[in-house]
C-alpha cells in the first residue's frame, strides 16, 4: 500500500468505484423494492424472540445494553427527497476523479450551493439543502415552507392557519378541490375546460408568488417535486416568465428546476443519507 494516499491511488479508485456500484445498486433496489406504508412489516418483539430464541427478558438486556447493532435516523419524506434530488444532481452515480475534485473544493470552500426543495403532494412540504447538509434549523422545522402566508386571511389550512401556502399548492387544488384526479384535471386543461383553465392561472399566481418569495429569501436554486411537479414540467417556460415578473432583481427564472425524479425518491434518499455519512468519514 502507498505511504500517501492521492487521487491516482488505486486505494482512492477502488473506493470511489466502489461508491459509484453502491449508489446503482441502491438505485435498483429502491426501484425494486417500494414498500407502501400499509405494506410495511415490523417484527414485534415476539417475532425478534422467536427468531433469535431468546427470552422476552433477554431480549430486553440486549437493548437496554445496545448489543444489537443498528443505527436509525429520523426524517421526514421531504427532506429524504430533497438529499436524493441533491445526490443525483451532484452526479454521484457519474463519479469521476474531476468531479470528485470540484465537489472536495466547492466542500472545503465553504461555497454555498444553497437549494431549496419544495413537494407537491397533498401536503406541501420543503427541505433546505446548504454547504453539503440538510439545514434543519433551531426547532428542526427548517423548510415548512408549506406554512408561509402568501394570502393573509385566505383559505383555511390544515395547520389551523389562514392563507398557508399549502392551502393554495397543494396537489388537493387541483385534484380533490374540483371533484377529478390530477390526470384527469390535466387532461381537462389541455381540452382547454374554461374552469380548469381559471383555477390552473390561480394556482399557478399562487405558486409562483411561494417561490418568488422563497427565491428572495435563499438567493439559490429552487427545485419542485412530488406528484405534481411531473403534470406541471411542460408549463415550466411559462412558471419561468411568471417569476421573472415576481422577482425584484435581475433573474432569467432559471433558479426553477423541476426534481429529475418527480417520483417518490424518499427511500433511496434515506439509504443515500448513510452513504453520505460513510463518505464524509473517509
Ligand atoms: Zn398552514
């Protein structure tokens, strides 16, 4: 083995092919394997007990004594989004020594690479990615982005609040709200329905505004995903021309992306996250 380890090691290229196979196969096994909520089985502590033969008592010393190894994370789906979104985006799976590099510099640089994450699902949630880490804030609510006033006084929201920007974006707007599914609300839209075309301008001015404002505040790129995000890819030159009119400075609009994956993402994202940890301990 050499004394000093560089980028021309083999060392240093046998780990990062060896990151580069772990995130496909992690890849191909989320693909494969997409547990529903519903579908998810947890072993009760019987199951554990009749499996490792031991007793109820036993089982018990063993994790008031951690001799079981695991190690567990709490997040929520957003951000487990939001980290498979920022993965992707950075390429990992298309590692190479030269973007190994500019990722090692931009990291030590200390350079921003702000991103908000904000997800379109019957909720609207949010995630904020900065200097290679999910910001979580003071309270661990960083990126609620679902629950800032675009309308004081508007419409009711399941938090309690009035005017939320979830109340406005979510995908019940253009789904529940009007009696249809969101495929069909689309379909609607394209055979140019008068009302579906009315509350598509609204929903758009209201989305538009949210991300505007979250624009303003972060000065780094926004991203949307989630189920809606895929419906609303072809209106993207348009959803860019809406915020450069919001936006108080200079802007192209092209801060706004669509998530590469407007699917569900959020396992793949929570195994990358111990990858990351991995990595960042090399
Ligand atoms: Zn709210």
């Amino acid at each position: 083995m050499a004394e000093i380890i560089t980028k021309d090691s083999e060392e240093f290229k046998e780990i990062t092919g060896w990151i580069k196979r772990t995130g496909r196969a992690l890849e191909k096994a989320t693909a494969r394997i997409r547990p529903g909520i519903a579908d998810e089985h947890y072993l009760s502590g019987e199951e554990v007990c009749e499996k490792l033969h031991i007793s109820k008592r036993t089982l018990q010393a063993l994790r008031d004594e951690k001799a079981i190894p695991y190690t567990s994370r709490a997040t929520n789906i957003t951000r487990a989004n939001a980290y498979a979104e920022f993965w992707f985006d950075r390429k990992f799976e298309n590692l190479t020594m030269n973007n190994v590099e500019d990722f090692n510099r931009s990291a030590a640089s200390g350079q921003s690479d702000a991103k908000l994450y904000v997800m379109l699902n019957t909720g609207v949630g949010g995630a904020y990615i900065d200097k290679e880490k999910l910001q979580t804030g003071v309270h661990n609510r960083y990126g609620e982005f679902g629950h800032m006033t675009i309308h004081p006084h508007g419409r009711k929201c399941f938090c309690g609040k009035e005017g939320c920007f979830e109340a406005y974006v979510s995908a019940r707007r253009l789904s529940t709200e009007q009696d249809c599914t969101l495929d069909e609300f689309f379909s609607q839209l394209q055979q140019e329905n008068p009302r579906f075309i009315k509350v598509f301008e609204e929903y758009l001015d209201d989305l538009t505004t949210g991300i505007n404002n979250l624009y303003i505040m972060c000065d780094g790129n926004v991203v949307v995903g989630g189920p809606v995000a895929k419906y609303l890819v072809p209106y993207q030159d348009k959803i860019r021309r809406m915020l450069v009119e919001k936006y108080s400075f200079d802007t192209d609009g092209s801060y706004f992306s669509f998530a590469q994956c407007t699917a569900e993402q959020a396992d793949t994202g929570a195994a990358l996250m111990f990858l990351g940890d991995f990595i960042s301990n090399i």
